[in-house]
C-alpha cells in the first residue's frame, strides 16, 4: 500500500485532521467514484488510516504527558561519586531478628506486586513473549504498524481490527504480499485470539491463503469461532469462505469445506446447502461421493429440524446420525426433547424423521404422561388465536358502523320544520276540534 500522506499530498508531522479533512475533499473532486473506482478507493484507504493515525499519536500524547514522572530506562553505569544514603527509618531493636535476604529472581527483573493484605501471596507479572524480527519489505511496513496498533488497543475495537486488516488486503493486491508471508504475518499478530481475525477476515485475505495452500490457518480460525458462545458470526465467515470456493477449491483446501459444511449443516442449513452444490459440481471424484451423500443427509435433518430450538435441535440430529447408539430416555434432555415433539404436533414436517428413531414403548409412555399438558396447551393456543380473530372482527365492525353512521348523516340531512306550516295544521285541528263538539252537542241536546 502506498503512503497515505504522499496520496493526500501531506506530511504526517504537521498534518491535523482538518488538514485530512480538507485534502480528502479536495481530492475526491479529482477521483470521483463513478470515473475512477481505484483512485477513488485509494484516497478512501488513505484518509481512514491518516485519520486513525492521528488518533493514535493524540492518545500517545496523552500518554507521555500523564506519565512524565514514570522512569523507564536505568542508567547502565553506576555514579561516580553517590551521595551518602540518609536512613529515616527508625533504628531496628537490638532483640529483633534481621530480615531475610532477597530472592534471586529479584535480582532478574521479576519484582512481585505487594499484597494489600498480610498473607497473601505475592502475584509475579508475566512478561509477554516478544515478537520475533521479521525483516518485511518496506512498502508492507505501514499495513503491518496498522495493524499491530489495532491489536494493542485496549480494549480493541473490531471495526479498527477490520480497518487494519481492509488496509493488509489491498497490500497483499498492490505489492504481491505471497501466501507464505501472509500467513506467517498473521501468526504473529493473532497467535493468542484466532477468534478475531475470524470476526474480521476481509474476503481478499481468505482467498489469498486458500489459493497459497495454508489452509491450516483459516482451519484454525473457524475452530476459534466455532468454540465460541456466540455463532453469530461464524455464518458471515462461512459465507466469505462460499465466495472464495469457485477459484480457491484445491486438494489441500477441500477439507477446510468439508468442514464449513458440517459445521453449518444443521444451524444454517441453506448455506451448508450452496457450498455443497457448488462442491458436487466441482469434484468428479468418487472418492467424495459418500462424504457428500451423508452431508446431504445432514443438511436435510437441519431443513427438517429447523423449527426447533438449538438444544432440541442438536439432540435430535445426534439421535439421527447414531440411531443406534443407547440413550436415557428417562434423562431431563429426553423428556424435554420429546415434549417438545409432542407440541410441534403430526403436521410438523420433523416429526415423522424423530418417531423414526425413538422406540414404540417409549413414545406410547411418554404420550400417555404428556397428552393433557400437550392439549392444554394446544387448547389454550386456539384461544387466543380465537379472542384475536373476535378482538379484530370487533374493531373492524366498529369502525365501519362509524364510517356508515357518518356517510349517513351526510346523505340525510336533519328534518327542520316549517313555522307556517305548523301553524296551519294547529288552525285545521282547532276547526275539527268545534266540529267534534257541536256534533256532540246536537246528540245529546245540550245548549
């Protein structure tokens, strides 16, 4: 990789990060990304490594000032005339024991931390292993700074790591970093936490170990990412791993693939499902035809299992790859393992596949101390799918009775009568009113 300042056209002793800032916008009027893609991609490289550059020489800054008091380099020669030593230190009783002499590994360097109470036994700090010389070539030189910052950083940032190792890979395609080198640089940059070059592998770095024949490496990296309690990022390596299969698949790298496969067969079954394709398309030997016939099998049971959660779904895959292997049926495991089928139900597309592999007497005995929990609870699970449906069909029938309700008003506006009209129709009853009366008067003969 180039030097980053002679691309933003500055120097590193003077530069700040405005001067970055400004440079970089500069620049990026120069190399657009759609005209030119690679001096684009270089100005991009160049400014995030400047810019973190100065964020660690501003922390090491920082450092030196707070620590000004701290003496670490001895003078390797005696004085020539010391000052005679001044004891403040009350005189020891006569009666009183003399204390016992140093260790020998004191006079080593290995000085012991003093405990805080009396009793406990002093801790002796272990130096670290130092890194052995590796005489690179220079124009490597600032990828591998980078990326030795990032790694001791405390605590470590993985998108630093991922930047440090983005900057390795565009040496490895600018200057031609071979495979050996490479997996050697990375050896004595991860030997102790494989686990986070797995985290933040670059596509470009894989493939260039893969096509060199070290698989080991990255063998060993997946192993790491494997025995962590988290998979959560063990299927974004795998999928890089998938990206590099058409053009890195070797003899010597067939089995890193046979692993990745196993290893995401039964928890990411589709993506065990493509690296698998593309190995049946790729290797004509028959020497594989079995392997790959019982990774298929495998990869199904994960298909079939997938509802189920990780314990249960590793118990049945077990159960299904040594059917005949004894098992404690009576076990916390099993019992938990067979409910759980039991809920899941016949319409479940594993549940065939684990009756398969559980004896007759053992099912029927389970079933028959399982089958009220199971129907109360599948009971209970048409109820509330019941109030949800009456829940919703109430609000929607609400809502259109109020929709309904306003059309209609505004359809049919208010009856407001008429004053004269009504005053007519008080005339006309009080006339038929007089008439009643006098009929009534004329029948009865009163005045």
């Amino acid at each position: 990789m180039a030097d980053p300042w002679s691309i933003l056209g500055l120097r590193a002793d003077t530069a700040d990060e405005k001067q970055v800032r400004s440079a970089y916008a500069r620049l990026l009027k120069v190399h657009r990304p759609d005209q030119d893609p690679e001096g684009f991609q270089r100005l991009r490289t160049a400014y995030e490594v400047a810019l973190e550059w100065l964020q660690q020489r501003s922390s090491v800054e920082e450092e030196d000032h707070w620590g000004d008091d701290v003496v670490d380099v001895l003078p390797q020669e005696p004085l020539e005339k010391s000052p005679p030593v001044v004891s403040i230190l009350p005189p020891i009783p006569a009666g009183r024991p003399p204390l016992p002499p140093l260790p020998s590994s004191w006079a080593e360097g290995e000085v012991p931390v003093l405990p805080h109470k009396l009793g406990e036994t002093p801790v002796i700090e272990k130096r670290r292993p130092s890194k052995p010389e590796r005489n690179w070539p220079r124009e490597w030189s600032y990828s591998l700074e980078s990326l030795d910052r990032a790694l001791n950083q405390t605590p470590r940032h993985l998108d630093v790591i991922s930047m440090a190792l983005s900057a390795l890979a565009a040496d490895v395609v600018e200057c031609g970093i071979p495979p050996f080198a490479l997996e050697c640089i990375l050896n004595d940059a991860f030997d102790a936490n494989m686990r986070l070059f797995g985290m933040s592998a670059p596509t470009t770095i894989l493939f260039c170990l893969l096509r060199g024949g070290c698989a080991g490496f990255v063998q060993s990296a997946m192993d790491a990412l494997e025995k962590t309690s988290s998979h959560a990022h063990l299927p974004a390596f795998v999928q890089k791993l998938d990206d590099c299969l058409a053009d890195a698949l070797s003899p010597s790298t067939v089995e890193v693939f046979f692993h990745a496969v196993d290893l995401m067969a039964l928890h990411k079954p589709f993506i065990a499902h493509s690296i698998l394709r593309k190995l049946q398309d790729q290797l004509d030997a028959p020497d594989y035809s079995a392997r790959l016939d019982g990774l298929h099998t495998t990869i199904m049971h994960g298909i079939n299992l997938r509802e189920l959660e990780p314990v249960h779904r590793t118990f049945w895959a077990q159960r299904l790859e040594h059917p005949e292997s004894a098992c404690d049926w009576e076990a916390q495991p099993s019992v938990d393992a067979l409910f759980v089928a039991f809920l899941h139900g016949s319409s479940w597309a594993g549940y065939q596949l684990v009756q398969s592999v559980v004896p007759s007497g053992v099912w029927r005995k389970a079933w028959k101390e399982r089958w009220f929990k199971v129907m109360a609870f599948r009971l209970r699970k048409v109820l509330n799918a019941h109030n949800l449906m009456i829940a919703a069909c109430t609000i929607l029938g609400g809502v259109f009775l109020i929709l309904g309700t306003h059309r209609y008003t505004e359809i049919t506006p208010a009856y407001k009568p008429d004053p004269a009209t009504q005053t007519e129709e008080y005339q006309r009853e009080l006339e038929l009113l007089k008439q009643y009366e006098e009929e009534k008067r004329k029948r009865t003969g009163t005045p």
